[in-house]
C-alpha cells in the first residue's frame, strides 16, 4: 500500500550543547523499506536514531505507526564483554524466557550450546549476532543499526549484512541503518538518508547518490563506484 508508512519525520530540529546536529529534516519510511544513512563522522546520523527512539529531545514531529515495535542495536556495547555474563544471562536481562532465546540464537546461526558461552569470549562477529538476536526479542516490526559491522573484518560484515537480508526476508522487517559501506547501500537499501546535519540528498540509491551528491557528502577526495544492486 502505497501510504502504509511506519514512519514519518517533518521539519527534525536536534541541538545539543547549543549546537545545531540535525536541522530541518524530513523523511519517510514504509512498511519493508530498508532505509541507510549516510554520512561523514559527526554528521548527526547517531543522534538520529537515538532521536527517532525518543532518546533525546527534538523539535518537529516523529510519528511513528501507532502500536509499532522497534528494535536497536547499538554501535558498541565494549562494557559489557567486561561483565561475567553468559549469554543465557545477557537474554534473561531482557526478561526473555530460555524457549525464546533458544528460537532467536537459532535464528541468528548458534546452537542452544551458546547459552553457557561468557559474553567475554564472544569474537566481535558473534557479539555482534548476539545483539541482533537480543534486539529481535518480542518479535519488533522495525530494527534499527547503528553501524553493524563497526570493528568486524570482511568477512564477518558479509556474514552479518548476509544475516540482516535472510531476517528481514523471514520476519517481514522494516530496517533503518547507519553504515559508511557503499556497497552495502546499493545491495541492500530501497532509500538512502544523505546526513550532513542537514539532508543532502534523500531517494533510491541508484537515483541520488551522484559524484556530485557524494562529493557535497563527504568532500571533493570522495572516491565514487557504481556498485551493482541485486
């Protein structure tokens, strides 16, 4: 349906220490869209999400589809790989029940064996699955990332972007997500979010992000390539 949106944002204003993050921002998002934000360091794309999840104060509107669930994975938790928690724990804190955590570990790639594993021994990949996991708790209509790959080599990013495509075809997700990954943009998002404080360019990838766009992204030494979308 052509106006089954889950989200709609009209005129987004965030200051924070008396500076201007985000200034007159305004998109939408429809049930199934993957929408990436795009964007150099500093340019506001955190304070988004965590504005668009009611954490920090705004002005504008944030409508979001009443009734709606969202999910978060944050772009690091270290503090927790210092506390002695076993995996089971870490779900428990969530109040999910073991049968729960079992169906999620399953459906992110662990065995029911992963419950006993310390969070501390987890690889920056399988943390990194087990906050997707932990975010898909209560069954969430829309998941929001921030950063999923930051700190994992190559091949763990294709597994985790492998693993956010098969979630979102098996769950029906409507995905918001930050990443500096191109690639990523073209091969995984319906639109694209371009976020200097302000927004630069907004659409399907394949229509705004230009050399021009890019370079009024992130600066004339933008390095460009046309990635193939499928």
């Amino acid at each position: 349906m052509e106006n089954d949106f889950i989200l709609k944002v009209e005129n987004l204003w965030v200051r924070l220490d008396n500076q201007n993050i985000i200034e007159n921002l305004s998109f939408q998002v429809k049930k199934g869209d993957v929408v990436t934000i795009l964007g150099p360091n500093g340019a506001g794309k955190t304070v988004l999400l965590k504005a668009l999840l009611g954490f920090l104060p705004y002005k504008g509107e944030i409508k979001w589809k009443s009734g709606i669930k969202i999910g978060y994975v944050p772009q690091r938790l270290p503090f927790i790989k210092d506390i002695p928690l076993s995996v089971n724990d870490f779900f428990k804190l969530k109040k999910s029940s073991e049968k729960e955590t079992k169906e999620i570990l399953d459906s992110v790639g662990f065995k029911e064996d992963f419950l006993k594993k310390k969070i501390g021994d987890l690889s920056s990949g399988q943390f990194q699955r087990i906050l997707i996991a932990w975010a898909l708790i209560r069954n969430p209509q829309v998941l929001l990332f921030d950063e999923p790959t930051t700190g994992i080599d190559i091949s763990g990013e294709e597994t985790v972007y492998n693993l956010l495509a098969r979630l979102k075809q098996e769950r029906d997700l409507t995905m918001l997500l930050i990443t500096h990954d191109l690639s990523v943009v073209y091969k995984f998002s319906t639109d694209v979010i371009c976020l200097n404080k302000h927004l630069i360019c907004y659409g399907p990838p394949q229509e705004v992000l230009t050399l021009e766009s890019l370079r009024e992204l992130f600066g004339e030494e933008v390095k460009y390539y046309q990635h193939k979308h499928y």
